[in-house]
C-alpha cells in the first residue's frame, strides 16, 4: 500500500492529474449507472408482476360472469380467451387431480403444482426458472359453470431481460466513451496547465545555471492564476535582475572612488617620511591634504552605508514642513555661517506623506551643493506653496550652475561634474543619489532646472 502511495506521489503532476479526473469521473459514472439500472429494474420487474396478475384478474373475472359456460364449451373455442392474455404467457387450467383441462397460448411448458390449498386459496405469484429461462408463474383456484380448478400463468421475463441487457450494455459503451473522452480532455487540460509550470520551471533553471543571461519570456498569456504567477515571477526577476546589476555597479564604482583618496593619504605618507620629517612646510601640508582625504573617506562610507540601508517605507508618514526647514537653517548657521537661507510659506500649511528625517536629507543636499558650488556669497531662497493635493517646494541657489551635459547625470552615483571636482572639500558625488532614492521611496517628484549664471533651482513636489 505504501508503495503505491509512493509510486503514485512521485508520477509527473500531469499523469496524476489525468488519473485522478478519469477515476473521479469513472466513479461518479458508475456510481449514476448502478443507480439508475437498480431503479430501472426494480420498477420494470414490477410492472412485468402487475402484467401477469392483471392478466389473472382479467381471466377470473370474465370466467365468472361467464358462469353458465361450461368449461368443455371454452375448450372447444379459446380465441376469446387468447384476446384477454397476453401473447406470450400461457395459461392452463388444472383439474384437482393435476390433469391439464385447457390451455390457452402454449408459449412456456407447465411448471410443477407445489402449493397448498390454502396458498391455492388467494393468488400466489412466484419468480422462478422453467427450462432455463426466468418466469413468473401466478396460481388461483377458478371457478369455470361447475368445474373448479387451478389456473396457472406462466409469464415470461425474456423480453424484460433483454431490455435489461440492452441497456446495460448501453451504459458500458457510454461509460468507456465517457472514461476515455474525459481521459482524453483531462490530458489535454493537464497539459495546458502544466506547460507554463514546466516552463517556469526550465526559467528557474536557466537563471541557476546561467544567471540573467536569457530574457524570461513565456508563451502563456491567460489573465488567470497561472498568468499571474507568471507575470509576479517575470517582474520578480527584472527586478533582482535590476537590483543585481546595480550592485555590481555600486561596488565597483565604490572601490574605484574609495580607491582615489586612499591613494592620496598614501602619496602624502611617503613625502612625509621622505623629506617631511626635516620640512616643516611638507609635513603641515600633507597632513592637511590627508585629513582632508580621511573626512572624504568617512563621509563617503557614511553616504554608502545610507543608500545600501533600504528601510520600509513607512505609508503614514507625515512630516511638518515648516518644522523641518527651520531645524535645517539652524543646522546650516552653524556650519555655513556666511550663507543666507530664505524661507517663503505660501498657503494653509498641511503635513507632507514623508518622514520628517527623509525630507531633512532630501532638503540638506540640496541645499548644501547651492552653498557649496558657489563663487558668490551663497543665497539660498526657499519657497513652499501649500496646494489643495500637492505642495510644491523650490530650493533656488546663486552658485555656480549645471552645464547642460552635467544635468541628465547629476542624480547618478559618484557622479560630478567637472567644475565642482576642482572645488575644495568637493563632495563624493553620492548626495544627489540620496536624494533620488529618497524621492522615489516617497513619491516625491524633483525636477532641476540650473543656468550657468543665475544658478540652480531644484523643484519639489511632495505627496499629502
Ligand atoms: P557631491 O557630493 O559631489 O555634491 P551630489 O550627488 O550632491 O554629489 O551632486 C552631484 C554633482 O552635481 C555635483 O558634484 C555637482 O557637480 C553637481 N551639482 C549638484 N548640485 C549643484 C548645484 N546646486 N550647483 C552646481 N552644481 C551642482
């Protein structure tokens, strides 16, 4: 039993599934056909018994208003009596002492006389078998002018036999057509449904084996459940496709970027111990220059560490606007003491769907380029309209601008353009990075929009 079990468990899902639909559908058909032929013959032998006692009754009656002819009067003339019977039973008439007296029809031979008088006395109708074949036979004692005897009906089953076969064998040749149209349209179904779970299943594969290299593309496109899975699989693997070759780009271009100050520190390290230990100028300089690459260095890994942490956004978040602003210009007097930041609020202030810390890193990096990327005295200007279903934020600065070529890149990782490379304390190029992927967690759209002389003006419109 259990190695059937597990023979059964281990076949492909689609000879499981072929099997168990035919057997299912085997069952149910052959459990309507027992039914059906059961009630059909027990309600058709009845009415075979009803025949035969109704022929009975018909006899008796007629015999008894018949009452003044004589017996040897109906057996010289029994065509009456063959009109009242059916044509294949076969009636005779006993005497006590068992001789036949008459005989009407002479389809089935006589059957023995086992009765007693008092079973005689009512009418006994009994199943029995004459000369192989099934028959009710049906005794009474009868009443012919002065003759009394036992008459006996031999009704015949032949007819309602072969009925019985005849549908039978009906049912056997609809069950087997039903089985293997079933068989067939449950092996077609299995195959439908199963080739998509099998091409899935040779994705799987493909992307264990070769990694992303093949496009995952399958053949099904029905909007049910199997499509679904399809579409959640496909999607699934662009993104960690997406998110694989990202990776593999942000540490690349982190070990390049970390690569350039190290190698700097490194440089300085060897002029001090060539000539710096004697040359106070060297010494103080270089170890300027390597502080200065260190706090790169730091800042960058911190900036790297921020955009790897990808926190859950968090959909209920709320931010007040106004407050966040305000903490960031104390922020910034203290280490940009000669900027000038103006905030401007226009409208009935509502809360943004941000968290108030992704709104300040959104702000401080932008603001900070505007104060870093300047020849001028840096004016940071801040306006925030509060809209019915949006509020619109604009951070305008009097720096240096973004050439056109720099624009469409500004947001790419460790990107800078060539002007700010040259500034002093220049920045990892990661910040705008933040920026964006702050942005998309929270569906905050940015646009920029810079000149070379007026400067910069970041726009930003924040969800309720
Ligand atoms: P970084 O750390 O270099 O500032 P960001 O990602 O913040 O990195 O900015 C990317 C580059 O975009 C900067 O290096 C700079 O060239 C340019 N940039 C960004 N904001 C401004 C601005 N307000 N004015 C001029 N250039 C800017």
């Amino acid at each position: 039993m259990n190695k059937l079990k597990v023979l059964i468990v281990n076949q492909s899902l689609k000879k499981k599934w072929t099997l168990s639909t035919a057997i299912v559908i085997f069952i149910s058909y052959a459990a309507i056909c027992m039914l059906t032929y059961f009630a059909l013959y027990s309600w058709l032998i009845q009415n075979e018994e009803n025949n035969a006692i109704r022929s009975m009754d018909d006899l008796t009656s007629f015999f008894h208003s018949k009452y003044f002819i004589s017996i040897e009067e109906f057996q010289g003339n029994t065509g009456l009596l063959k009109a009242i019977v059916n044509q294949d039973q076969t009636v005779r008439i006993f005497n006590y002492d068992g001789y036949e007296v008459l005989r009407i029809n002479d389809v089935s031979p006589a059957a023995p006389i086992e009765l007693s008088p008092e079973q005689l006395a009512n009418a006994v109708i009994l199943k029995d078998e004459l000369d192989g074949e099934d028959v009710f036979i049906a005794h009474r004692i009868i009443q012919i002018g002065g003759f009394t005897g036992v008459m006996q009906l031999i009704h015949p089953l032949s007819t309602f036999q072969s009925m019985m076969q005849y549908v039978l064998t009906a049912m056997l040749i609809a069950g087997v057509g039903a089985m293997l149209l079933a068989g067939s349209i449950s092996y077609y179904l299995a195959n439908l449904l199963i080739k998509p779970l099998q091409d899935l299943r040779d994705s799987m594969i493909s992307v264990r084996d070769k990694g992303f290299e093949e496009k995952i593309n399958f053949s099904y496109q029905a909007d049910d459940e199997i499509g679904d899975l399809l579409k959640i699989y496909r999607v699934m693997m662009e993104e960690l496709q997406s998110s694989f070759l990202k990776q593999q780009q942000f540490v690349s271009d982190a070990s390049h970027e970390l690569r350039t100050p190290i190698q700097a520190i490194e440089g300085h390290l060897s002029l001090i111990k060539r000539w710096g230990k004697n040359d106070p100028q060297v010494l103080e300089e270089s170890i300027n220059t390597s502080l200065e690459e260190v706090s790169r260095i730091k800042k960058m890994i911190e900036e790297l560490l921020d955009l790897a942490r990808s926190e859950k956004r968090d959909e209920y978040a709320s931010a007040n606007i106004d407050k966040v602003l305000q903490s960031l210009i104390e922020e910034f007097k203290i280490i940009y003491s000669e900027a000038s930041i103006d905030v401007d609020l226009v409208g009935n202030p509502i809360n943004a769907n941000i968290t108030e810390n992704a709104l300040a890193q959104i702000v401080r990096n932008i603001v900070e380029n505007g104060i870093r990327y300047n020849h001028k005295t840096p004016k940071i200007k801040i306006n925030v309209q509060y809209l019915s279903e949006k509020i619109i934020m604009t951070i305008a600065d009097n720096g240096i601008g973004i050439g056109k070529e720099h624009l469409p890149h500004i947001f790419d990782r460790f990107y800078r353009a060539d002007a700010s490379r040259e500034h002093k304390g220049g920045g990892t190029g990661l910040g705008l990075s933040i920026t964006k992927m702050l942005a998309e967690k929270y569906n905050v759209e940015i646009e920029v929009k810079s000149s070379e002389v007026d400067g910069t003006t970041f726009t930003l419109m924040l969800p309720l």
